[in-house]
C-alpha cells in the first residue's frame, strides 16, 4: 500500500507499507505554501495538488521520480481542496476566491489549462465531488449552501444520446441549489450509482439528497455529537462520516430510503473525574497532555487525537463496496 498526505506544510510525503512498517519513498517539493488538496489517480497514476500559493501541480511518475507540470489556475486567493474526475480527464479545484477551476488537458498545445465556475458562490468552496457520469459536480461553501453544475467541455466530454441529459447542458450551468444547513458546508459525496448525495455542515447534521434535479427529495439527520467535515459512501445504503469528535460515526438508510445514525465505529471513555477532565483541558505539561490523549484514544477504541479531516476509500475505482478506507486529521493519518 503507497500513500501521500501533506505534514501541514508545503511538502508532500509519499509513504510505502512494509511488513507493519511505513517507509517513506518521495518528497514532493515544488509549492511555496501549504498544500491543502491532494488526489492520486488509480488508472493513470497521477497525483494532483493544489496549495495556498494560488497554483496546482500534476505529477507524472518518471523513471524513479516524479516529475511536476504546473497548472496555471488563474486564482487571486488559495485554492483549498482538488479533485479527479472519474475517467480522470479532468480535475475541478475549490477556492477561497468563490469560484471552481475545470482543469484538463489540450492536447494540441501540451499542457493544461483551466476554465472557471464563477459568481455562483457567495464564499468559499470548501469541498468537490464528481457524479459517476463524469459531468455533474457537486460543491460545498462556507456560504452555506450545497451545488450542483454542469461540467461538460466540449471536445473532452462525449454527448449522451439521451435527451435532458448533464451533457446537454451549458458548461457553469447550475443544476441544482439548496441551502439545508445555515451554517458552513464541509464534505460532500456521492454513492456508487449517483443516485443520492451526502453532505455535512458545521451544525452537527448530515443531508441526504435523492433524485437530484428540478424536484429533489431531501432529509437531514440531527445527531449529538461535534460536527463532521468529511463523508464516505462505503455502499449505496451506508455512509461514514468523520469530523470533530475524532470518530468515525455510522449512518445507514432502512428499506424505505429514510437515514439514521448507527453507532461509532469506536467508543468513547467517559471521565472519571472532573479534576481529570480539567487537567486534560488546561495541561500542566506537554509530556501529561500527550499521555492523556494517547490512553483516551486507546481506551475508545478509536487511533485518532484530534479531528478528522478527510476519509478516502482504499478500493478499486468503480467498486460498488468500499470494504477498507483511510482517514486523516490534523495530526495524524491512518
């Protein structure tokens, strides 16, 4: 198994998984501030990322190296998060100039290039996810509110023979608008079949769509724990969600569509004592608070400290079952 994550700087780490050891292969050195997005490609092994500089990279395994090709982007603020379409023709970036990059590749002129999604978002976009047909793309901002547009560029897109189809629209045009949270929009996901989309928002709900389009059908799920950041389909009925409370929490979807929340996939320790729970939250030294969140963790049955920031599936692209995935917070990855 061979991952890559950024260590909250400009770099990014590639790590191999030997005999219950990681090995660090690569280095990848070319942003000048904090990458805030990366995505690797399964079929043509590229990675793309994208950092506070304004720019994005493509990376192309060369021999024994990787080798980067700058992405002019055209941002006059960060971009903040990237992502790869599933025929991996395309990439849309997200930024905190209010607008979503279309990246691709021109073939005739050996690089590539971007188009722009703009004045459609009041702030910024903090998150992307491709439909499975390779056109709809779905976003989320911190002006609250969840999106969907039409991505269809010509001469990289192929038509569908069905009328009303995405490819019929306009390239920018906006299918589908709600404003479920009032509150800051995080992660957001589609299942296998693109029949429904997930996403979460800083109000400790989760929001399923259905039959996304001029009428869809929408439900949110109220939950008592911190909010979640970040969403997972693992099947068409079973999502995972991830966030502030450092644990994986479980939802799934009864035989008549409607969702609920299951169970956290580790469980908490409860206090023993207020005296405990105020030295854990001021800290009389750095050596105590670290053995404290190292016993909570392991007492939970959860590996993270802090909050999760992102899951990403560990399958074969177009697998209908996620059966493992990867998590990673703001201080650790797993």
């Amino acid at each position: 198994m061979v991952v890559a994550f950024c260590p909250n700087n400009n770099e990014v780490h590639i790590y191999k998984s030997s005999q219950d050891q990681w090995e660090r292969l690569h280095v990848l050195e070319k942003h000048d501030q904090i990458v805030s997005g990366i995505d690797w490609s399964s079929k043509s092994n590229k990675i793309v990322t994208v950092s506070h500089d304004r720019n994005s990279y493509v990376w192309t395994l060369e021999g024994s190296e990787w080798v980067p090709t700058l992405v002019i982007l055209r941002l006059n603020r960060a971009a903040l998060c990237v992502q790869w379409s599933p025929k991996e023709n395309k990439f849309a970036v997200g930024s905190g100039a209010k607008t979503v990059c279309m990246c691709y590749y021109e073939q005739e002129n050996n690089w590539w290039v971007s188009k722009l999604i703009r004045k459609r978002h009041e702030s910024s976009v903090t998150n992307v996810a491709w439909h499975p047909n390779n056109i709809l793309l779905a976003t989320t901002s911190t002006d609250g509110k969840y999106r969907v547009f039409s991505t269809f560029i010509k001469g990289v897109d192929t038509k569908d023979s069905k009328a009303g189809s995405p490819a019929e629209s306009k390239f920018g045009e906006q299918i589908l608008q709600l404003d479920l949270s009032y509150s800051w929009t995080f992660g957001v996901k589609w299942s296998p079949s693109g029949n429904t989309l997930a996403y979460v928002g800083h109000s400790s709900m989760i929001y399923f769509v259905d039959d996304v389009g001029p009428s869809p059908l929408a439900q949110s799920v109220a939950f008592r724990d911190l909010p979640l950041r970040d969403v997972l389909f693992i099947s068409e009925k079973i999502v995972i969600g991830v966030g502030y409370d450092s644990n994986p929490m479980v939802f799934a979807a009864d035989d008549t569509g409607i969702w609920s929340f299951i169970r956290h996939i580790g469980e908490k320790k409860e206090e023993s004592s207020g005296a405990k729970a105020f030295t854990k939250f001021y800290g009389q030294s750095k050596a105590a608070t670290a053995n404290e969140a190292s016993e909570t963790s392991k007492s939970r049955g959860g590996v993270h400290d802090n909050c999760i920031i992102s899951i990403v599936p560990l399958s074969k692209a177009g697998s209908p079952k996620v059966m493992r995935f990867s998590t990673s917070g703001s201080l650790s990855s797993y």
